[in-house]
C-alpha cells in the first residue's frame, strides 16, 4: 500500500463506480467493492478491487464508504434497512457520487450524522468516459474537514472537485447547472430548427452564434446539428456522449426541487417534461442532443390549425 493509502468500502460498481473503484485501486488504495450483480464484482477484480461479501461487510473495514447508486431510495435504504452504517466503525467518512435528490442527500447526512458517521455528497459530471480516465468534476455538499479528507480520494477519479456548502450542495449544484444545460439545449435547438425554416445554413448560424451572444456548451461543444463541431454526437448518428435519460433524471430531481420550493420556473419544468418524453421514446438510447430531431418533426402551428386558412 502506498503512503496515505486508505482502505475504502465501494458500493455500486456500475458504469461509474466500477472504473471509479478500480482508479482508486489501481493508485494504491485498498478498495473493497460490493454490488448486487456478481458479474459486475467478477469485473472489479481483475482491477484490484477485493470482492466484499455484501455492503455491511465492506464498510466494516473500510475508512471511508463511497456509494455509486442509481437513487437516492438505493442510498436510504443501503445505510438503513441494509446495514451499512450499523456496520461501520464510528466516525467512518460516508461519500455518496449518486446523482439523487437534494431531499434524500439531507436525509443520507442526517442519517450518517445520527449512526455516529461523517458524510458528504459528491456528485459527478463526466460520464463514463471521465470515470474511466479519472478525470470527472466532482460537486460537495459537507463540513469542511469531511471535504479535505475526500479531497486525496476525489482527486484520484476526478481532475476538479469544488465544495459548494453544507448537506445537500453538492446535489443543489449538479440539478442547477443541469437544468441551465437541458433549457440551453433545447434552446440551440429550436434556434437550428427555425434557422432551417428561414433557409439559414448550420454553418452559417453556428459560425454568428458560437462567437455572438448565443454562445454556450451546448451550442459550441455538444452542436446538436451534424457538421459544425466535428465531434459533437450528432456526427455519430447520436450516440452518447451524454445519455437522453440520465438528463431526463437530472432534471426530473430539479423539477422535484423546484416545486418542493415553490419555485416559478416554466423553462426548468418545461424541459423536464420535454426529456421525460424524448428519454421514453426515440432518445432511449441516444444523446440528449438528439432533441432536435423532435423539435423538427413535431406539427408546425400551421398543421395544428393556428392561422390555417378555415375554407
Ligand atoms: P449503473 O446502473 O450502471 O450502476 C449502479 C449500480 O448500483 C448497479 O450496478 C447496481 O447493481 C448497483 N446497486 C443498486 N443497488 C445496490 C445495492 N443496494 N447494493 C449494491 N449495489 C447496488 O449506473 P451508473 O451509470 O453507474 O450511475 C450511477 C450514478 O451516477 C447515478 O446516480 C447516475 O445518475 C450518476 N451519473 C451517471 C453518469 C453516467 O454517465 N452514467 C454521469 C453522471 C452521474
């Protein structure tokens, strides 16, 4: 084991958690990994990850606990009904990467915190591709001294990590910064599409808005048109790149959040429930930036009667 080396519990060794794990392995740390599917603990270990028995078990000898689940009802119910928090030692750093409600982020604290436990939350953007190459942005929510004890840890699977405030930041952080980028997106695209209708080239628009007042990711990285940024999705028939129903979750929590405040927001809520839609049909499997395929195909007001000539 190398100079610093902790030993770390790691629950969920998905599409994220599993090359998050084998990253810590691989820098030294001991990593005792758990998930449900046997085959995805069999993958873990020919990256150094030692298979746990079940989660209670890797957190009873772990110094630190990290969770990648899909919700935050797996999180609740992993440190409750499951056993986890019962089984660790007291004062053991709970760290949940799960993208999952700033709601259930709190209770996840105020659970660690009353079974005698430190927690923080810290969220991910990257994708699989940033997992894999250690290189994600992490987003805490936590006490200070919580965050400098993940900091070796997080700067391992990620380049960036940035602490945003107390229980539930980090979450706060990631549902905000997606809900610009789902609104920002669809508004590129509604853009493309109504240059389209105007005779407007891709290039031509892109070429003014990319450097304009229209510039944003998702207009000059993530290009929802095929030609302008050569290595945007949509030069790959849309394969993600970022997945249509993860951005679907991600603003279905902000949505949460926004009527939990009572929060007017119409374009948050809108584009909720546009990805809602998208992600339960042709986007299933594609980037969110295939959006504008539906945007273009959907009734003009014309069709729909609006001005139509009555005779
Ligand atoms: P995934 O479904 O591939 O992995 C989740 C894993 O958790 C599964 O392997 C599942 O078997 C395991 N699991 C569920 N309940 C468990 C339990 N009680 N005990 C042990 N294991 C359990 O999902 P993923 O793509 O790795 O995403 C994980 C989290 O990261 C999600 O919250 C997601 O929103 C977030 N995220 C994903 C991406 C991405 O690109 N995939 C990007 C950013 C954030």
């Amino acid at each position: 084991m190398v100079n610093g080396a902790r030993t770390i519990g790691f629950v969920g060794l998905g599409h994220m958690g599993g090359p998050m794990a084998a990253n810590l392995a691989k820098a030294g740390h001991r990593v005792l990994g758990y998930d449900l599917l046997p085959e995805l603990l069999d993958a873990a270990a020919g990256s150094g990850v030692e298979a746990a028995g079940s989660a209670a078990e890797a957190a009873a000898a772990a110094d630190v606990v990290i969770t990648m689940l899909p919700a935050g009802r797996h999180v609740l119910s992993l440190y409750g009904q499951e056993g986890v928090l019962a089984a660790a030692r007291p004062g053991t750093l709970f760290i949940d990467c799960s993208t999952i409600d700033v709601t259930d982020a709190r209770g996840a604290h105020q659970a660690a915190i009353a079974a005698g436990m430190r927690a923080l939350d810290a969220p991910v953007s990257g994708g699989v591709v940033g997992a894999e190459a250690g290189s994600l942005t992490f987003m805490a929510g936590g006490g200070h001294a919580e965050f400098a004890e993940a900091e070796p840890l997080l700067s391992v699977m990620g380049d960036k990590a940035v602490h945003c405030g107390g229980p539930g930041a980090g979450q706060a952080a990631k549902i905000c910064n997606n809900m610009i980028l789902g609104i920002s997106m669809i508004a590129v695209s509604e853009a493309f599409v109504l240059g389209e209708s105007l005779g407007l080239s891709h290039q031509a628009l892109y070429d003014v808005a990319s450097t304009a007042s229209g510039q944003c990711w998702a207009l000059s990285v993530n290009c929802p048109v095929p030609g302008p940024v050569p290595d945007s999705p949509a030069n790959r028939a849309y394969r993600p790149g970022f997945a249509a129903p993860l951005m679907a979750k991600d603003l279905g929590l902000a949505a949460n959040a926004l009527h939990a405040g009572g929060i007017d927001a119409p374009l948050g809520l809108k584009a909720a429930e546009l990805y809602a839609a998208y992600a339960q049909g042709a986007g299933a499997e594609r980037d969110f930036s295939g959006i504008v395929d539906t945007i273009r195909q959907r009734p003009t007001t014309r069709d729909q009667g609006n001005g139509a000539d009555p005779t």
